[in-house]
C-alpha cells in the first residue's frame, strides 16, 4: 500500500503518515524511494483509532464540551458588562454633543443681540 493510500483508508494527510512511519508508529519500508506500508499495519492502525474513540471520546468529548460551556458563559458575561460601559459612554458623548450644539446656538449671530436677548443661556 502506498503513503497516499494510507491516507485515504486512514484519513490523514501525507505529512501525518510520513511523521508516523519516521517515528515507528506506523511500519514500513521503502522499495525504490517508493514507501511500501503492510495492509496489516494500516488495519492495526485504524482498528485502534476506533476502539479508542468508542471508549473514551464521549467521556472526554463532554468534559470538553462542559468546560467549553463554562467559558463561553463567562465570557458572555464579559462582554455584556462592556456593553453597558459602552452604552453609558455613547449616552454621556451625546449629551455633551447636544450641549455644545445649544451653545454653538446661542452664540451664533452678532454679539450685541446676545445682550439683549430676553432667553436666558443654555
């Protein structure tokens, strides 16, 4: 079998299998710079992947799922808090803006009708 065989009936990429057959992990040999992998070894391999993943994944796959969660509250929580810092920021900008506006108001025009004006200022 060759390394992009392997690759199909495992369901890894080519660098995964070269790095498992350098490490041992996966047994093969090489045959005129061609990689020649056992159908025995690829069958060992898969059939532990499975065996592992039907006993412990949903175990580990709810801790993960459960801490996740736990996160994700947390973080929900943070980001509400910045929202209302946010809105309170974007309602005290508007108030001075609408301030500035009334007095941009009042003193528009010449000065001296600003001393007999009978409006109070803003």
């Amino acid at each position: 079998m060759t390394i992009q065989q392997a690759c199909q009936r495992l369901g890894k990429s080519e660098s995964t299998i070269r790095r498992w057959i350098r490490s041992g992990k996966l047994t093969a040999t090489k045959v005129d710079s061609v990689w020649d992998i056992p159908e025995a070894a690829v069958s060992d391999l898969s059939s532990d992947k499975q065996a592992e993943g039907i006993d412990q994944e949903p175990e580990a796959m709810l801790g993960r799922l459960l801490e996740e969660n736990e996160y994700l509250k947390e973080r929900i929580q943070e980001l509400e808090g910045a929202r209302e810092r946010s809105d309170t920021i974007i309602l005290q900008l508007t108030r001075q803006l609408e301030q500035s506006q009334r007095l941009l108001e009042y003193h528009r025009g010449p000065f001296w009708r600003r001393w007999f004006r009978k409006e109070k200022q803003p």
